[in-house]
C-alpha cells in the first residue's frame, strides 16, 4: 500500500489472482471512517 496525505491518495496492492470489488472495498473504507472518492483497477 503506498499513501499520499498530501493528495489523499492510497494505492492498494493486492496478489495476482486476488480481486477485490468496488462494492466491498467501499464498504471497507467507509467503516474505517474515510469517504472513497475513486476507484481503478489496473491490469499489469
């Protein structure tokens, strides 16, 4: 995982063959008290 405060930007890196939804991971960052703003998956 890298952060960014400035930017408020945090890359999340996860193993080949893992997925992780949009729908989950918002679900996620939003118990943790924050707002998700974007999300991207990039194939690499």
């Amino acid at each position: 995982m890298e952060t960014d405060i400035k930017s408020g930007q945090v890359v999340l890196f996860v193993r080949e063959g893992v997925t992780l939804s949009e729908e989950s991971f918002r679900e996620a960052v939003s118990k943790a008290g924050f707002t998700l703003r974007a999300f991207r998956q990039n194939q690499e």
